[in-house]
C-alpha cells in the first residue's frame, strides 16, 4: 500500500503549485492590462530646432572624461545628456546651461508630455503632485507613479496592476517565501515532488499491468 498512498498524498500537495501555475500561466499568456503596467516612458522627442550648441562647446564646459553625449528634444527644450565617470547631468542645448538635478516643476513637465505621448495615456488618469525624493521626483497620476531621475531624465513608472503583476510572476514562479536562499529551493522541491508522483504512478501502472 506504500505506492498508492504516496501517489495520492503528493498528487493532493501538489494541487496547490499546479492550481497557481496554471492560473499564473493562462495570466501571461492572455496579457490583461500588461501594455499599461509595463509601459516605456521617455521625455526624448525629435528636435525641433537645428540652431544647438556644438558637441565640442557642451565638452568644454566638463573638465572630467565624457564618456557620452546625447543630444534629444524635450519639453523643456533640447538638452543634452552627459555621461561622465561620475555619472549623468543634463545641460540645455540651447546657452550650455547645467539643467541638472531637475526642478520638481520640471519633472513633472516631463512626466507630464511623456504620458501624453503614450499609446496608455487615458489609463493614468489625472496628474497629482511632483516631490523631490533624493535623486528622483515622484510624479503622483491617478493610476501610477512616474519616477524622473533628476539628473538623466530618464523615466521608470509603477503603480497597482504593475504591483500585481509583479506578484503573479513571484507566485508563478514560486518565490513565496521572500528569502532568496529559500525560494532557490522551493521550485527544485517542487519539481522533485512532480518526478516522485510521475515515478509512483509509474510503478503503480506496471504493477497493474504485470496483474
């Protein structure tokens, strides 16, 4: 009676990973509402004007090693955007001004047009109020969080259906307990539970079949 039980018991435990990894599954296969969640926010738009200061007067203003330069239209205005070893500043293409870090009124222009220009935007509803968090400016809409780093201008956004979204992926993929160390063991664990049911079923249906 060892075979039968084990087959039954394992077979009952793992009605629960099965459950959720068929939910979680059809989920990502059907997609609801991911264009939003994982929307690509950007505040680069075509220049709208050819009269910009030359790449050589932007470096001359830098006395570190630039390691890139990008020149882009904005809200605001052309900018550039300087990568140097340490790290990003936006200087406007127009009279070499250092634009960075970036006004809370600025990012949220920014914010603002980037949403506009966004195949979702009927789904951020309203925009709130912009506040300065370190590096970054939490621009609040009615459906999401738009974070503008203050001195790239580059945009990341989040809100409910990302965050649920998010946790379909963790269930799907059996991160449950919210320990690295220990979610690396669970799907092997389960995996090992799905190979014991296969090889007990197995030999239950030789042993029948030799009957």
């Amino acid at each position: 009676m060892f075979w039968p039980r084990l087959h039954r018991w394992l077979a009952i435990l793992l009605v629960f990973p099965l459950a959720a990894w068929s939910a979680t599954g059809l989920l990502f296969h059907l997609k609801p509402g991911w264009a939003r969640a994982y929307d690509m926010l950007s505040v680069e738009r075509p220049l709208s004007t050819t009269a910009v200061a030359s790449v050589e007067s932007v470096a001359a203003t830098f006395s570190e090693r630039i390691e890139r330069l990008e020149l882009f239209g904005t809200a605001l205005g052309p900018m550039y955007r300087v990568t140097t070893a340490r790290g990003s500043e936006l200087v406007d293409a127009i009279g070499v001004r250092r634009r960075s870090p970036l006004s809370a009124q600025d990012a949220r222009e920014l914010a603002a047009d980037a949403v506009a220009h966004s195949r979702q935007r009927d789904e951020y509803g309203a925009i709130g109020n912009a506040v300065i968090d370190g590096n970054k400016v939490h621009v609040t809409f009615a459906n999401a969080i738009v974070d503008v780093d203050r001195t790239s201008a580059k945009l990341a956004q989040r809100g409910e259906d990302t965050d649920r979204i998010d946790l379909l992926y963790r269930i799907h993929y059996l991160q449950w307990s919210g320990n690295p160390d220990v979610d690396r063991v669970i799907p092997i664990a389960g995996l090992a539970l799905i190979w014991i049911v296969v090889f007990a079923g197995l030999v239950l249906f030789f042993k029948r079949w030799r009957q």
